[in-house]
C-alpha cells in the first residue's frame, strides 16, 4: 500500500510513478533540492508538478538516516538537510535508487592489468582501448551515461576501429528519456549549464495545449524547449516534456548532430496535424516568431 523510494532521480521516478499507477501511495526523498539534479530546471519543475498531480508526495532537502524492519513495515527515519530535524514514517516497501556504479567487482581486471576509475569504471582513451592493448570497453563499463543506446553507438563505433575504418562518435547529442507519464526527454545542454559557462543563448518555448493534435488526444500537458547561441543561431540544447517526448527530440538530435540551428527546424515542413508541430512551433519561438500563441 506504501513505498518509499530513496532517490529522486530518472530510475527512482520511473519505478515510482508504476507502483502509484497500480494504487501505491507514493513518496520519494531526495537529498538535493529538486528532483534529476541532472534535467533543465524549468523542465524539473514543471515534472514534479505532473507527478504530484498524480499523488506522488515528496520530501526534498532530506536523507534517510536510518531504518528498521519490521513484520510488515520498514520504519524510516529521514533528516532534514536544512535544521538537521528528524522525522519518523512507515512503508511496506523501501525502494533504493541513489545512482548505479559500474558491475566490474568480481571481474578481476587487475589481475590484467586493467585500469578503472574512482567510480570503478574502466579507463579508456578517446579508441576506447585500455590500459590493456588488445582489450577495448564501451557501454555501462565505461564511463558516461548508462544508457543502452549510448552503448550500442559506442559498441559499432569501436568495431568499426578496430577494423580501421574511420567513426564518428558525439557525446554532446546522446538523448535521454525519463520513461514516466508524461514523458522528459533531453539532449544538450540545459539552461544552467549554458549560464555556469556564460554562454550567450535564446529560448524558444512551445505548450502542448495549443497543438491541435495534443488538444484531441487529450495529452496537451508539457511543452517544447529549445534553446540556441544567440549569435550563430545552433541549437545548443533541447528539452520536452510531454506525450511521446522521447519521439519527437529525435529530430533535434538529427538537427544538432549535422550542426543545425533553430531556423533551420523552423523552416521544415511538418505534418498537420501531428504534435510534432510544436517542435517547429518551438524553434521559430526562439526568435518570438511562433505562429500559433
């Protein structure tokens, strides 16, 4: 009937937002301030909002200092990060997810030589080979996101060097997707990455509720972000959220592998009525020339 996840990050949200679809009452703790440390803040923001919507309840700024099993229940102790004051709550189920680390332990690459990291991941070189000629490492071994599309890129991209063929291989355009209800995809840089840099950039907003396409399949929450130098025009950074995000950021990811800019996006034909439109929509806002708010 309760659970408690411990971690407000991509995993934890997806799992939680399952079990309180199948009638769990909800609640994650998260150390930090805000949920996915990692997403766009203006997109964190407004997903919390949807999945309090859905009942999940959060406690951010907290940490689980201790626990205590019971018959039925774990009895959680949680610690405010902020006057440091303790709280005491129930739940039939504990879920852990604070982060994943490569599974390299009980491989016994020292014993060949192998390098890894601080995280246990395996050290390699921009061929992905090791310390170790002969032994190359991509996908959750290797450093970068665990992500199985990343992998499966960096596994066709080592291959294609060993047979000495020439590859291509861009970690600035690799998506991620949260698999929730809406969904949150994003590729790029986020707008407090693009400030810690001091770059120089524009928004582009566009909501699903004024896309005809959302409006009849009654998925208008969310919208598209785009965001692009402010003097070459390239998009520097795309983030959406909403039915079927993990779709419609692949043609951004096309746009900004080939080095393309808003105005390019802005000037493509979409399909009417498809909620790919917003997209569009998006990338002509980005100069406030959108043509439908």
């Amino acid at each position: 009937k309760t659970m408690l996840v411990i971690g407000g990050g991509y995993i934890g949200l997806e799992m939680g937002s399952v079990w309180s679809r199948l009638g769990t009452k909800v609640t994650v703790v998260e150390k930090l301030d805000r949920i996915v440390p990692t997403m766009d803040g203006e997109i964190a923001t407004e997903f919390m909002k949807s999945l309090e919507k859905q009942g999940l309840e959060f406690k951010l700024s907290h940490k689980v200092v201790a626990t205590k099993s019971g018959s039925k229940d774990v009895e959680v102790t949680m610690e405010s990060e902020q006057d440091k004051k303790q709280v005491k709550d129930k739940f039939n189920v504990v879920l852990m997810s604070i982060g994943r680390k490569p599974n390299t332990e009980e491989l016994n690459l020292e014993k060949i030589g192998v390098k890894l990291n601080d995280q246990q991941a395996i050290e390699v070189d921009q061929q992905y080979k090791t310390s170790v000629d002969n032994i190359y490492a991509i996908g959750d071994v290797a450093p970068g996101p665990m992500l199985a599309h990343k992998a499966e890129e960096e596994g066709v991209a080592c291959v294609e060097i060993i047979n000495g063929q020439k590859t291509h291989m861009n970690y600035d355009t690799i998506p991620a997707i949260v698999y929730t209800n809406p969904e949150v995809a994003s590729v790029g840089k986020t707008e407090e990455q693009l400030k810690e840099s001091k770059t120089e950039y524009k928004v582009g907003k566009f909501p699903f509720m004024a896309n005809g396409r959302a409006l009849t399949t009654s998925e208008s929450e969310g919208f598209v972000k785009i965001l692009a130098d402010k003097k070459t025009d390239a998009i520097l950074g795309a983030h959406i959220i909403g039915h079927d995000a993990g779709q419609l950021v692949a043609e951004i990811v096309t746009a900004m592998e080939f080095g393309g800019s808003a105005e390019d996006i802005a000037r493509i034909c979409h399909a009417h009525p498809t909620t790919s439109e917003a997209v569009k929509e998006a990338a002509l806002n980005v100069d406030g020339r959108s043509i439908h708010i």
